[in-house]
C-alpha cells in the first residue's frame, strides 16, 4: 500500500478566505448597485465572465442578489461579456 496522508491532514492544507463581519456593500452602505460601474463589477467576476459565489465574493445574501441583477443588465447592455 502506498502512504497516502489521511483526510484531516489534507483539509489542514487548504487555504481559507479571511471572514468578514459584513460584505463590501453592507459596509460602505450601498443601497442600489450600479450595472454602469463595471470597475466594482468585474472585480465580482471571474476572468470567464462567470460571478463569484457568495463564500467567494463575501457578499450577504441580499447584495449577492443585486449583484446578480446589475451583472445581468451590464451583459444586456453590453458592458460585461457574457459566460465564454
């Protein structure tokens, strides 16, 4: 049998995202999320075109769901790429 490290060993290995007390939206107190700030939206992307999940991202639920409606109308007016 080969010498495998067991399972805990392997999670002690992964790297984890630094936790937050509130999402970047929550925290500077944005109420509406703007689709004409690609800036801010595509720091939220991935280099696909793909949105960050909200463990990812660090966004509440709420702004998690703003941000994917302003994404959504940044593609339709095409300012952000559509998934490749």
């Amino acid at each position: 049998m080969q010498n495998r490290p067991n399972r805990s060993n392997r999670r002690k290995n992964r790297v984890t995202l630094r936790e937050q007390s509130a999402c970047r939206f929550c925290r500077s107190k944005t109420k509406y999320i703007d689709y004409k700030d690609i800036d801010t939206l595509s720091k939220l992307l991935t280099n696909r075109g793909k949105i960050f999940s909200r463990k990812r991202s660090g966004n509440c639920a709420g702004c998690q769901r703003k941000l994917q409606n302003a994404v959504k109308r940044a593609r339709y007016m095409a300012l952000l790429p559509y998934q490749a």
